[in-house]
C-alpha cells in the first residue's frame, strides 16, 4: 500500500495522540513458527505483547471482569515485535501485519444517527440512487424542515409533531422513522471474522457508481452487553444500490473488504472512558490518484442517540450475542463534494487513500478497490478454532 508513513511519522499518526496512556488491544496475523496465524496483543508505542495466555480471542478477552485492570496487571512478558516496524509492515502490505482487531464478536452497525446524514439517506432514497437529482432535491428538503431537526429527541413529542407535517407535505420517509422515531436502525454489516483492518484494501462493489466512505466510531460491547472500549471503523456505503431500494441494504453494505475496523481497540480506563468517547471528533482524509482531496470531521456530540441507548436496543432479552458485538454508530458523513461535474456529487474512484481518525483512537488507513479484487476471504471460524487448538489455547481453565 502506497502511503505517505515514514518511520518518523508512523507512530505519532497511527497511535493515540496520548498512545503512552492508552490501553490498546490488536490482533496480529504472525508468520513466526510452527504454527503462524491471528495473535492477540497489547500494543504500545514501543513494542507489542502477547495475550494469548490471558484470553485465546478479542472476543473472551473482553468478558474478563475488570478487563483493562486485567490487562495490566497481566502485564508485559512475550514481545512479538517492535510497533514501528509492524506498523510499517502493515501499510506496506507484507504478510506479518496487523489485522481486524475483532474476531468472534457480530459487527453491527446504526444507521441515520446524525441529522446530516439522515437527510442525505432521505434524499438518496427520493433520487432513486441518482446523483444528478439530489441537489434539487437537498434544497427543497432544506427548505420544507426549516429548522434545525439535529435539535429534535428521537422518539419525542417534538419528534411526532414534525413526522405529520413531513408527511402532509409528502416528504416521510423510512430514514425519518428510523431518524426521529422512536425505533433505531440496528442491521448486521459483515459476518463474524469477515472485517479487514489497517492497511486493508477496502471493497465497492463494481457495480456501483455512486458510493462514499461513512468514517464512524465504534463501540466494543462484551456478552453482557457491557461497553468495554472503541475503536474506528469505515461502514463503507453504496448510496447508488441503497438509493434505489432499501431492501438492498444487504448488498448496499456488506460486501467483500467492504467492513474497516481499526487499527486497535482501546479499553475504557480511567484515562479514556465512554463520556470522552461521546465528545470525541471524528476526521476523515481522502486522498485521490487524481489529485481530489476531501477533508471534513464530524464531532460525536451531535449524535442523536448515545452509545448506550443504542446498544440497550441491539443487545436485551429480545437478542442476545454471547460473543459481543462491534456496533458502528452510525456517521454525519454524507459528502457531496463534486468530484466531477457540478451537481455529481462525491464518488469514490480506484486507488483513493481513506484516513479515518481521532485523537484518542488514532488513524485507521486503507486503500479503495472493488470488492472482487480486495483479498479474497478465506479465514474463517473453523480455520480459526484449529489454529487456536493447534497452539494449545482451548483448553478449558478452572
């Protein structure tokens, strides 16, 4: 992968502006013998750390009561290698490198849970996936609101009030319900272990022609439905399949490549909790071969629903994942910066650089393909499981 990372900016990029305080959990694919395959590791700013022994996957590590406190005290005994150097592996493409930081836990994702992007979902919806058609259609959606609908509790009186005059002036919607109403949107974006990390290619499907990053933070909840820590992450959109119809979510939204997460996990601590990750910003870089910079950054303050009201409606007694999940929550990204002619709005093209970033989670970096010609997936829950059995790590303990 062709980047801009040196190994005298790669940590201070890559790594939490604070990464001395951070308790950063990754998974490293390592090559070294017998038996090479996923590792478990602490990563710092000097060098990374085997887990293996504390948890055998990201997915029982987060079960552990007290887990940070746990980490710790676990200390720092098995180097697997210096940051730096792995990191520089990782953007390089080389086959030791970091990936996905989650493994067992389901990736699920909320949709319309910034008012910029509900609007944009609704007018993509009334384009029928034309972008030519969308800015006659952002202005008079503008126009027929009239306030600030970012303002507006969902599920609330005020919320009601606005749901009828939209719908007396023919303007409702399915993402409004879903926006306001009192119900979130909670959908399953890739199957367990299908995630790519930093570095990764990420996957648009070939056939779309008007898609676009959606940078977003993510939430890491155990089994019991305990928010344990973040992480960064690109749902990666086709507005042209979803605009067209909503039931083509599925093919809208998981495709090969097509779920970034990373580039570590950081547990809640005393030094990062969830309070500071609901008023973290979060930026977002795309960097052309044609020379098209894109720039903005959204800020978590203005999402519509907290973190824990939409785990509370993803994990409860109607659904359970004794695993955990990785929950996107959702991004104000919808970028109609046009790329070509006036009025086409933002669509990605071949080779884009995507950065994904915050101060106190650091930068997830991949690279745009199509998703046939993203790295193939290959493994999976059982190749998992064997590998971890021929390490020795199953064995039940207690």
């Amino acid at each position: 992968m062709d980047t801009l990372f040196t190994p005298e900016n790669i940590l201070e990029t890559v790594l939490p502006a604070d990464s001395e305080d951070a308790l950063l959990i990754g998974r490293l694919w390592f090559e070294g013998d017998p038996n090479p395959g996923p590792r478990l590791v602490r990563v710092c700013s000097d060098s990374i750390y085997d887990l293996s022994e504390l948890a055998p996957t990201c997915s029982e590590l987060m079960k552990l009561k007290d887990v940070a406190k746990q980490v710790r005290k676990f200390g720092k005994e098995n180097s697997l290698g210096e940051t730096q150097s792995i990191l520089l592996d990782t953007l390089n493409g080389n086959s030791q490198r970091f990936i996905s930081p989650v493994d067992l836990q389901n990736i699920k994702a909320c949709g319309v849970t910034f008012a910029k992007s509900m609007l944009e979902r609704v007018i993509e919806e009334r384009a029928g996936g034309d972008p030519q058609k969308a800015v006659d259609i952002r202005i008079s959606l503008s126009e027929t609101i009239g306030q600030d609908i970012g303002q507006i509790k969902p599920g609330s009186e005020a919320a009601e009030q606005l749901k009828a005059a939209l719908q007396e002036k023919g303007y409702w919607s399915q993402y409004l319900e879903v926006g306001i109403g009192p119900d979130a949107e909670v959908f399953t974006k890739a199957p367990v272990l299908s995630s790519v990390g930093l570095g990764s290619e990420i996957g648009i499907h070939p056939g779309s022609t008007w898609n676009n990053p959606e940078p977003e933070a993510i939430v890491i909840v155990n089994g019991d439905g305990e928010i344990v820590g973040a992480t960064l992450g690109n749902d990666v959109n086709l507005r042209d399949f979803e605009g067209r119809s909503a039931l083509l979510l599925g093919k809208a939204k998981d495709n090969n490549a097509s779920a970034a997460i990373g580039p570590f996990i950081r547990l809640f601590d005393d030094k990062f909790t969830l309070i500071d990750l609901e008023q973290e910003d979060i930026h977002l870089s795309v960097k052309g071969e044609d020379g098209f910079e894109l720039n903005d950054f959204s800020s978590m303050s203005e999402i519509s629903r907290s973190p824990s009201e939409l785990v509370s409606q993803t994990i409860n007694r109607n659904h359970q994942y004794p695993d955990g999940i990785a929950l996107y929550m959702g991004t104000m990204f919808a970028p109609t910066k046009d790329r070509g002619d006036a009025g086409s709005g933002f669509t990605h093209k071949l080779g884009d650089q995507v950065m994904i970033s915050s101060s106190r989670l650091g930068a997830l970096v991949n690279k745009v393909t199509h998703s046939d010609k993203a790295a193939k997936w290959e493994f999976g829950i059982f190749e998992l499981f064997s590998n971890l059995t021929d390490r020795g790590l199953l064995t039940r303990k207690g």
